[in-house]
C-alpha cells in the first residue's frame, strides 16, 4: 500500500494545530483635562495603551512608554518596576506638595505615592540596580486615579511567545511521529460522541491501534478532563497522554467517556465508534 509522507497526511488529513496566541486587554489611561485658565504649561503626553494584569494593574512597557500616573488626595497610588531590581535613587520634580516611599514586594520594588492635593502636576525619575531609568509624569485629581500600576519587558514577553510556539511545534510532532508510515486509507473517522458543547473534542479518529482525540484550543493540562474506557458499562482506567492538543489512547474502544469535575459539577462527554445513529442527540 503506498503511504503519505507524514507532513502531507497531517496538513491534509488532520488539518492540525493552529499556532498560540498571547491576548491581553488593552485600555486607555484617562488623562489630565485641558487647562481651563488659559496659562501657557507644559503638556502632558497622552499615554500608550497598556495591558492590565489578572489582578488589575495597569502593566506599561519598559522603554516603549512614557506613562501618566494620575493619583488623588487621601488615597496610595503604587508603582510596580521590573522584577529582581533594587531602587537606587528616587527624585521628585515636587517633593513638597508629593510624597513618595520606596518598597520592597518580595522580589519587585515599588514606589508608593501620595499627592496632598488636587490639580497637581509633576514628574518622577527611578533609577534602579539593572540601569534602568524610569520617568513618569504624576497627575493629581479630585477623585479619579489609577491605584496600581507596573512596568513589563516587552523582550521578555516575545521569549515567552516564541517558546510557546516551539513547545506547540514539538507537541505537534510528537503527534507525527507516533504516526509512522500511516497512508490515509488507514485513518478511521467513524466516531461521533455527545455532551457539553465546551468539553467536546475537535474530531477523533483512530489508527494503528490508538485512538486520537483532538481537543478545543482552551483545554489545557490543568483543565483538562481525564479519559475513561466502557466496558460492559462500566468505566475503566486506559493508557493514554496528551500530545500537541491530542488525547492519545493507546487502545481502540466502543466507548469513551472523557470526565471534567466531581460531584453535581461534573462533566461528561461520551465519545462512540462507528456512525451517529439518526436520531441521537
């Protein structure tokens, strides 16, 4: 039988892994309102759009942005720098009318700022042990103010994009190389399976004695359900691993059950072998 070379049976028959992708909300940082007096100051440069973190900081690029951190009287507004750094000098335009403290949280320093008033404007320059020089312009409003923000690197970043795309390649040829001389006749499709829509598979299929069950983008190893045999109804415990986005089981089965959570929170997708009946659901 003439067989397929691998990476033209999976472009064509698997139409395999799309490549991750790295998504973060960006949002605006309100500004100061033009100056209603009519006097002649120094603008305030419109901030870059920044990511915000789970936790809600408000994270800028190091050497990409030149933030406006907008505080208010009464309340701490904190200044997150880069990891693993230590803040060698501190300078502020106005150390009057501005209070500043620098700080140590766990391995990133930061700089807690507090105006004592309203309708200020100034700037703030941080040195630190890696070099790095960060300036900020500070704004002080009656009652809008950002609490938190920080600095990310954005060379850092791009590293942690391009080793993921590499481990999703490696994943993804792991998946071929388990498929050694494999022609497309080989590949069985017969499989159709039922349950919640969020947990179902991509596609199965089967071949050389595995079962191959491709699973959505967002499933991950931490949420990722644990695979079951039926046999005679009764679920078993199978041999199988996750490589490149695949369930690989290493038996054929009539039924499968692929098991997300306990309890009355538990999910249950039934995969079955051969042709949806016509009137399943």
């Amino acid at each position: 039988m003439n067989t397929v070379p691998m990476p033209a049976l999976i472009a064509a028959a698997l139409m395999c892994l799309a490549a991750p992708a790295l998504a973060q909300s960006a949002i605006p940082v309100p500004v100061r309102a033009p100056n209603a007096s009519g006097r002649t100051t120094p603008a305030v440069p419109r901030p870059p759009a920044a990511l915000t973190g789970a936790d809600g900081e408000i994270r800028y690029a190091y050497g990409e942005s030149h933030p406006v951190v907008r505080c208010a009287p009464l309340h701490l507004c904190v200044i997150a720098l880069l990891r693993h750094e230590k803040i060698v000098n501190l300078s502020l335009g106005d150390s009057v009318r501005w209070l500043a403290q620098p700080a140590q949280a766990g391995d990133r320093p930061i700089v807690v700022l507090k105006p004592t008033t309203a309708g200020l404007r100034t700037n703030l320059v941080v040195t630190t042990s890696d070099g790095h020089l960060y300036y900020m312009d500070l704004v002080s409003g009656a009652t809008r103010f950002v609490p938190e923000i920080g600095f990310y690197d954005p060379r850092a970043l791009m590293q942690t994009v391009h080793h993921a795309r590499a481990l999703k390649a490696a994943q993804a040829q792991s998946v071929v190389a388990s498929l050694p001389g494999v022609s497309l006749a080989d590949l069985d499709f017969a499989y159709w399976w039922k349950g919640p829509r969020a947990e179902r598979p991509v596609r199965v299929f089967s071949a050389q004695g595995k079962v191959y069950i491709q699973m959505p983008a967002d499933i991950r190893y931490g949420n990722a359900p644990a695979v079951f045999v039926v046999d005679h109804g009764a679920e078993q415990l199978v041999n199988y691993r996750m490589a490149g986005g695949y369930f690989v089981v290493d038996q054929l089965f009539q039924e499968a059950r692929l098991v997300l959570g306990v309890g009355a929170h538990q999910r249950v997708v039934t995969i079955h072998a051969g042709h949806r009946p016509r009137f399943s659901w």
